[in-house]
C-alpha cells in the first residue's frame, strides 16, 4: 500500500511535512538512503547510541575486555522456580539473621 504525500521541493531541499516524522519523536537528523525505487528517510542514529559499543569494542581492541566463553545459565521455568523458593527457604530471613549478627555486636 503507497500513499501519497505532499511534499514541497524548494531550493533548500525537500520539505515533508513535520506531522509524518512525530511518531519518531524529538529528532533532530534525519538520514537519507537513496534505492532504486525509493528514497528513504529515517532517524539518524545518534552518537549517544553507538558510544556504548564504540567504547567496548576499542577497550576489547586495546585487550582490556574479553568475551569469556561462560555458558548462559539455564531456564527455570515459575513453577521450579517456586519449587526451589520452597524448599530452599528454609529457617530465618537473611535480613533477621543480620540484624541479630549486628546486635551481638553493640
């Protein structure tokens, strides 16, 4: 489905109305792709956006990160999840524990 828009090509270049780019938000560059068939326009990825993995990939270039090959830890389902809850449980709270650890101690 194609829809038509109204545009407006001035000398300052092609005017789409603003109403089209608000779902996008507060956006301040655009980028423009030019295809065979098309030009696309589209919210410029900000350099906010691609600091984070700017910053890891030079700090694993100068070898202070690594990607250690530890394996992701399994999935438990709410079930056995709540399971292990029950049966692990077991005595005091950790927190009421504590703080009689800490009144021994005054």
């Amino acid at each position: 489905m194609t829809a038509g828009i109204a545009v407006k090509v001035t000398p300052q270049g092609v005017l789409v109305p603003r109403p089209l780019i608000a779902a996008w938000g507060d956006v301040e560059e655009v980028e423009i792709e030019q295809h065979p068939d098309a030009i696309v326009i589209k919210p410029k990825a900000t350099r906010a956006n691609q600091l984070p993995a700017q910053t890891v990939s030079e700090m694993k270039a100068m070898g202070l990160v690594e990607d250690l090959p530890w394996a992701q830890p399994p999935v438990i389902s709410p079930q056995e999840r709540a399971r292990l809850a029950k049966r692990l449980s077991c005595g005091k709270p950790l927190s009421e524990i504590i703080i009689e650890d800490r009144q021994d101690r005054a």
